[in-house]
C-alpha cells in the first residue's frame, strides 16, 4: 500500500508461497537495485541476524538504517 515499503518473506523451510532459501541473497539483491537509502527490519536467529549486521556494514549501511529482532 505504500510506495517507500516493501516487505519480502523469505523462509529458509519449504513453502510454496514465499521465496525460500537464506534472506541474505534477497536483501543483497534488493539493496543494490535501490542504493543506499533504504531502512532494513530483520527478524530472526541470532546467527542470522549477526550475519545480516555484518554484510549490511560491508554494504555501506550504518546502525541508524538497520534494525533488530531476535527471536533465540
């Protein structure tokens, strides 16, 4: 409904409604088609949420752009 949000499910278990796999390959993929100015809300395990930090600082995004929830 709004032109700035995009919510992608991504399940790392099989589901036929969703895309499947590890988030890592769709967020890296979305993020370089929209460059840098993009607020990312990650829920999850710790290792992937750790995981996500780190590739998102290697992608040039700061703390402010990226946020949190851990479920583990």
């Amino acid at each position: 409904e709004f032109p700035n949000f995009h919510f992608v499910p991504v399940l790392s278990q099989e589901d036929s409604t969703v895309n499947r796999g590890y988030v890592h390959e769709y967020y890296a993929s979305i993020l370089r088609d929209i460059g840098g100015d993009a607020r990312i809300f990650v829920c999850g395990w710790k290792n992937m949420c750790s995981e996500t930090r780190d590739n998102l600082k290697q992608m040039g995004y700061n703390r402010r752009q990226y946020f949190f929830e851990q479920y583990d």
